[in-house]
C-alpha cells in the first residue's frame, strides 16, 4: 500500500475561489430584488456576472498550470530516479 502525500493547499487558489464565493452570494441579494421589479439591481447583477465570469476564468486558468507542474514535477522526479 502506498503512503498518500500530503500537498500543501495552493493560496491562490482558495483565494479565488473565495472570491467567488462572494460574488455569488452579492448577486444571489441582487438577483432576487431584480425579480421584485428593482431594475438597479439587474443591473448590478448583470456586472456581478461579468465579474464571475472573469474570476471563474482565471481560476480555471490557474488551476490548468498547477496541473500542469504536478504532472511535469512527477515526471521530473521519475527521470531523478
């Protein structure tokens, strides 16, 4: 049986994703007063939107390198051997 190694979490990430997080629950309050008929709160929605757009993209794009290191670091450490 093989011992599972531990990785440290990467800030970044979690950092992003809090983010997120936030911006959901920001537009989540928007969201709802748009369906009451507040027409500002579309309109903060709608930028919300926009920036859970870019937020989202850039943590898919941060997770795809940390990916990409893990896999070239385990192959590095094959070719050590």
């Amino acid at each position: 049986m093989t011992a599972v190694k531990e990785i440290e979490p990467i800030p970044e990430i979690l950092d992003l994703w809090n983010e997120i997080k936030v911006c959901i629950d920001t537009m989540d309050i928007d969201i709802h007063k748009f369906a009451r008929g507040n027409n500002a709160a579309g309109a903060r929605a709608r930028m919300g939107l926009k920036v859970l757009i870019v937020r989202s993209r850039e943590l898919r794009r941060l997770a795809i390198n940390v990916n990409r290191e893990r896999i070239l670091g385990r192959i590095d450490s094959r070719k050590k051997k």
